[in-house]
C-alpha cells in the first residue's frame, strides 16, 4: 500500500511546538524524491479531470506541495500569504488559532470570479487554516472546489469546519 511507505517518512516529535503536542515531521518525506513525489501524486489524482484552474497554498508548507499539486494538475499556484508579504492590493482574513490569531492575505486579483480553485495544505487538524483560506478566496470570486493535505489528524475534526468541500487526505491519523 503506498501510504505505509509514506508513514515511514513522517517523524512523530512529541511535545513540539508546546507539551502535549504529537507533531507530524515532513522533512524526511520532503527529503525522499520517490515519496515527495508518490505524496503529491496521491494529493492531486482525486481532482484529475476536475478543471481545476489554479491551486492555492498557504504559506508556508502549503507553498510545498501546492506548487507541486499544480505542476501535477497542469495549473496555476496561488500564494497565501501571512499579514504583509504580498504587495498591495490585497485582500485579508484574521482567524482564530488554537493558541491565538493570525491574520492571511491573497492578491486581490488572483482569481477571475468563478475560477476553480483547489485548496492544498501539508495537514489538516482543526481546519482554521483551509478554512480561513476558503473564506479568503470566495471574497475574491474563486470556486473553492476542494482541499487535498497529505495528512488528516481525524481525531481534531478538522472536516468539520470545511463542510461542503471534497476532502481528501491519502494519510489519516
């Protein structure tokens, strides 16, 4: 099965970034070209066929493999950035974090209205994040068709807070 070679190259690091936190290490699957490349090819076959115009990843893991997502789905890259790194005009979203807030922006004219955008992160916990960038894009006219993350924390529920989108993650935890 390909996602056991996968689980293989994700490191569990406990406690990181705070006490009680079970934290997924990519870097040695991002180090591995064979399973770099079975991730992003398991991340983008679901939305083969779906006319997807342009990927959007938010910064920074999500510029990994949504770039990578694109190329595989012969599409653009759209970058979400945090507060500040893109120059103006922009559009923003604050939203909440488990330990705080953050605020996301993507260029305003990223998209033309109707244009269908596949959301592309590294995980899936809570789903604030892919959320926050749902909301960021449909202000913007994009369809957000969908969300593709290498790896789901189900137990987090992060589905919950993305209900109308197709999910899908080759590793669940």
């Amino acid at each position: 099965m390909p996602t056991t070679r996968l689980s293989g190259l994700i490191r569990d690091v406990p406690d990181y970034p705070k006490p009680g936190i079970l934290f997924k290490d990519i870097t040695p699957l991002l180090r591995d070209p064979a399973g770099l490349a079975l991730a992003v090819e398991l991340m983008a076959n679901p939305f083969r066929g779906a006319h997807i115009a342009a990927v959007a990843g938010a910064e920074s893991r999500g510029f990994i493999f949504g770039t990578a997502v694109a190329q595989a789905l012969s599409c653009g890259f759209i970058p979400i950035r945090k507060k500040g790194k893109l120059p103006p005009p922009v559009k923003s979203v604050t939203y909440q974090l488990e330990y705080g807030e953050d605020t996301l922006e993507v260029r305003d004219d990223a998209v033309t209205p109707g244009q269908r955008v596949l959301l592309v992160d590294d995980l899936l916990a809570t789903g604030g994040t892919l959320e926050a960038c749902a909301r960021l894009l449909k202000s913007i006219g994009a369809e957000v068709v969908g969300a593709t993350v290498l790896i789901e924390l189900a137990a987090l529920r992060g589905r919950d807070a993305l209900r109308g989108l197709e999910i899908h993650a080759p590793m669940r935890f």
